[in-house]
C-alpha cells in the first residue's frame, strides 16, 4: 500500500474497533455477523489490510453505521465538502481503474456517491447489498458494460440507468481506452435495521413458547415412530433471495437427482414413511403429497426461488429429505399442537386468489393453535395466517420424523439449519426441543 492508503486503512481500522467496542462485540461475533473471516477483521482493524469494497461494506452493514462512516473524516458541520483528490479511493486495478467514494450520509438512511474509472478490460463484480438499496449510474467518458441479476445491458457516455442494488450485479469496460462513471448508492434504514437486531428477545423466551407445544397422544397412538423437531428462530434479517441461497438450492437440486438416480421419489425411505403415514389417517398421498415429496418432484425441473429464508428452509428440507416447514412465530395465538382434528376447526386459505375458510376432516392430523390450523394434513399444506412473509424476522420450524430416520440423522438436519439461519444476521438466536413418544432430552440452541 501507498502512504495514503496506508493512513486510510489504519483509519478504517480504528473505526471499526471503535464500532464494535461500543457494541461489546467480539472479534469471532463481528466476522460472523458480517460474513467475513476472523483473521480479515483483525487484519482491518490493524490496518494491515487493503479490503474490497464488498469486505467494507459487509462489515458497515453489520455494524450498522453504512460505508461512509467507515471511510469519511468525522465532521461536525451540515455541510460536509470533499476536495477534489481527498476521496477514499476503495478499489484500484493495475490498469489504473479506481472506485473513489467521493461523498456520503450519515444512517439511517445512507446515501453514497462514487467516481469510478475502469481501465480497459477491468470488471468489477458487487454482491447483493442490503435489501431495498438502489443505485444510480451515469457515463461520462467511454463505454460500459453493466450486468443486474444476470441481465446485461451496454451504456456509452451520457447514458444513464437504475437498478436496484440487493440482487448481484457488475460493472464492466469492454474497451481499449478507459471508461469513467458516477454511481450514486442509496442504502436505505442501515440504523433501523440494527435496531431490530438488537431488541429481540432472549433465547430462554423462545424455549418458553416451545415448552408449550405438545403432540396428542392420538397421533403417537397413529405413529409411534414420530418426532417433532421444534425449532425457534428469532433475529432473523430479511431479504430476497442471493447468491448463498441461489448455492444451497442448486447443491439440493443435485442432492436430490443423486437420490432419485434409478428410483422413483415414492420408493424413497422417508417419502414411503410419509405416504403410509397419510393413508393411515385417510389422506391419499398421490392427491395431497408431503411436503418433503413435493420439493423433491420439483428439483429437476427448478425448487423455487422465493426469499432467501425459505430457500434455505426449502434447501435444507431436500438436502437432509425431511419435511420441514417455517412459520411466522409472532401470528401464533398460543403454543403449537399436533392434533387429530375434530373437524370443525378454521383453515385460513386461499383459492382461486380469494381468501376463505376451510375446516379439516375428522381425524385429519393437523398443526394448531388456539386460533385455528395452522398446517393441514401433517405437513402439506400451511395456513395463511402464520406464512412466512418478506418481513418475517421471527420463524418456527417443524421438522418432521419417521422410521427409518434415525435421531442423530434429525438432530444433523437440525444443526445444518441452525446453522444457515446464524447467517441471516449477527443478533440470530434458536433455541430447540424434541417431541417423541418416550423421553427424549432435546432442548438446547
């Protein structure tokens, strides 16, 4: 590193010590949080390091502060002026391309505007920002080439476009000259965001509402060899779908070709468990599949791509292939049962695109709680009321078991979500309980 991007990484580094001391962060807690390794955390604090824009905005992000407080000098003033050359240059190729951050907001809101230049041939590559951000892109010299979610589209000097900035997205110079550009980023509720990462409640509150969920005896008396896997998650941060959970579909869709490679999805050990498990309360499991059958009879053509929550949920499902369902833990009224219905409960749902009620049949195992059915039939069909929304930060999980599943294998498909979901965000908690016929210790995160 030059002196000047020496002085500004050591800057950088003390801030984001500063950051995280006010927080009472560990080193461990802030790599985790922002997604990055412990050793790249200490070596920016040390200011040993020159991190990619991606590195720094990962770390503002969790912590909460947005890029320029990480970058800028701090100013008391209203207006806050930056001198031509006193921009921190952020990112810089051996082709003379440089990403200069030029100006920039305090949160919650954070505004950001750039002067980037790329030298021939240069590309620079973004991942997904935080949900709802947004940029701005004007050409002022040369040609590039910008690509959003895949879709590319080529700007030449006083073209301009906007594109939102939460999907993966690149910058480009196809040419032979240098090509030059201003990007303006506005990354909107950074403080916000952090907030309600902060006030969520403790894990022993979430051990509280599992205490309260219970299987009837009936439905052991159906199934002896059944478990439920309770699952509270809170601290969740929303967002679309991205790259990781893009990566962990992809690997289950070929877990799942692997498995059915000369076998059909029904002659699957746990897909037959299911289906004699259906019959057995009168359901016909060619009319109303588990939810474990219906993802796997998806994954050749495409398992869907919703949010980045449930496609981890969906990803996790087929990989370990185990029905798995998430619900928004806030809509339930009351502790979750597993029952066999009387009949004349409520199912809130929707058809045809209008929303109505429906009741379950007698004897149909359903989900409830002292609102109504929240899942139908087991694990095939979920209430409106309790779905998973855009803005859902606070999920239950149901993870369902029969022979020949062993415990260790549920308690492994358990520990792979949980682990997952601590990505979603630094202030993440679970906390867990077993159901089965006899005893079974299970509690714990």
């Amino acid at each position: 590193m030059d002196e000047s991007a020496a002085t500004l990484a050591l800057a950088i580094g003390a801030r984001v010590r500063q950051q995280r001391q006010s927080r009472r962060w560990t080193l461990d807690q802030l790599a985790e949080a922002a997604g990055v390794s412990r050793r790249m955390v200490v070596n920016v604090e040390q200011g040993a390091a020159n991190p990619s824009v991606g590195t720094l905005l990962r770390i503002s992000d969790a912590l909460g502060v947005g890029l320029p407080a990480l970058v800028e000098p701090p100013r008391s003033k209203p207006v806050k002026v930056t001198r031509q050359g006193d921009g921190a240059v952020l990112w810089s190729s051996e082709s003379g391309g440089r990403g200069v951050l030029v100006a920039g907001t305090e949160p919650p809101d954070v505004a950001e505007l750039w002067d980037w230049t790329l030298g021939p041939g240069d590309r620079h590559g973004s991942e997904a920002h935080t949900p709802g951000t947004k940029e701005l892109i004007q050409v002022q010299q040369g040609t590039i080439r910008v690509e959003v979610a895949g879709q590319p589209v080529t700007l030449e000097a006083g073209d301009a476009v906007a594109f939102p900035g939460d999907v993966a997205h690149s910058y480009a110079n196809p040419r032979n000259e240098p090509a030059r550009f201003s990007l303006a980023v506005f990354e909107p509720g950074v403080v916000r965001d952090h907030d309600r990462r902060l006030t969520m409640p403790d894990a022993g509150m979430l051990q509280e509402f599992l205490a309260g969920g219970q299987v009837d005896a009936a439905v052991f008396a159906l199934r002896p060899d059944y478990r439920a896997m309770l699952l509270a998650v809170d601290g969740i941060v929303p967002g679309p779908s991205d790259q990781a959970s893009d990566a962990l579909l992809q690997a289950a869709e070929s877990a799942a070709a692997e498995a059915l490679r000369g076998q059909p999805v029904e002659q699957l050990p746990h897909v037959a468990a299911w289906r004699e498990a259906y019959r057995a309360f009168g359901a016909k499991p060619k009319r109303t599949r588990n939810s474990l059958e219906a993802l796997l009879r998806r994954a050749a053509s495409g398992l869907p791509r919703v949010n980045r929550l449930t496609d981890l949920y969906n990803a996790v499902s087929v990989q370990h292939q185990i029905p798995l369902g998430g619900e928004d833990l806030t809509r339930y009224t009351g502790p979750p049962r597993l029952v066999r219905a009387l009949g004349t409960e409520p199912f809130d749902t929707v058809a045809d695109g209008v929303g109505l009620t429906e009741h379950p049949e007698p004897g149909e195992v359903v989900w409830c709680d002292d609102a109504g059915v929240t899942c139908r039939r087991w694990n095939w069909r979920q209430a409106r009321r309790t779905q998973l929304s855009d803005d859902t930060t606070t999920v239950l999980f149901i993870l369902d078991a029969l022979d020949p599943m062993t415990d260790e294998a549920l308690h492994t498909a358990a520990d792979d979500l949980v682990a997952h979901l601590f990505r979603l965000g630094p202030g993440v908690q679970a906390a867990r309980r077993l159901i089965a016929a006899g005893p079974a210790p299970g509690e714990g995160a």
